[in-house]
C-alpha cells in the first residue's frame, strides 16, 4: 500500500512540474507588419476598443501577406491609434508587439518606424 502511495504522489509531482514547466503558446513577439486598417470596435463611448488589421512577411506570422485583426491595448488606446493612423497616412511600416496565435491578439507595442 505504502509503495502505491509513493508512486499516486510521484506521479502527481510529476505532472505539476510539467504543467509549471511547459512552454507558453502565447509568447510577445515583434513583428515589422504594414497597417492595413485602424478604427474603434463597437460603439461603446465610456471604453471605447480600438483595432488595427496589420500585414507582415515576418517569421512567425501566419502566412506571409495575412491581414490580422488585432486589438489595440486599451491603457495606451490613444496613443496606438495616432501611431497607427500616421502609418496609414504616411505609407509607412510599424513595429508591433502582439501574440499572433490568440483569437484576438493584443498590441502591447506600436512604433512607426522611419
């Protein structure tokens, strides 16, 4: 009995470790990406959410020339949305950190680039 125990509580270790241990799907990369789109998400006045649809030919994002719809963080909003609608205007690229392999990833990053 005592050897069935030690092996149910090795076995449980075990997987703790390994759940603590495995790799993140969800990392934060950079990617230099062309914006394609910028606006608000729904019509909420008191939280508005902001968008921006990006293209790139990075390593790591999904299909070189995919247009992703990514969220724009909203404690930085504002400043996102001017950078992002000066790359629009300017014809320029931008560099961005989000997690493409979210549903909707979240831009924690943008800069236009010169």
């Amino acid at each position: 009995m005592k050897a069935r125990n030690a092996v149910v509580v090795l076995l449980a270790v075990f997987c703790l470790v390994a759940l603590c241990t495995a790799p993140s799907h969800a990392a934060i990369a950079e990617y230099v990406c062309t914006v394609e789109e910028v606006g608000p998400s729904g019509n909420n006045a008191t939280t508005p959410v902001y968008y921006v649809s990006l293209s790139s030919t990075d390593a790591g994002w999904p299909g070189p020339g995919n247009i992703i719809k990514c969220k724009i963080d909203p404690a930085r909003g504002k400043e996102y949305l001017a950078a992002a609608l000066t790359a629009v205007a300017s014809g320029k690229t931008a560099k961005v950190k989000c997690n493409v392999d979210l549903g909707l990833p979240l831009v924690t990053s943008f800069s236009v680039m010169k």
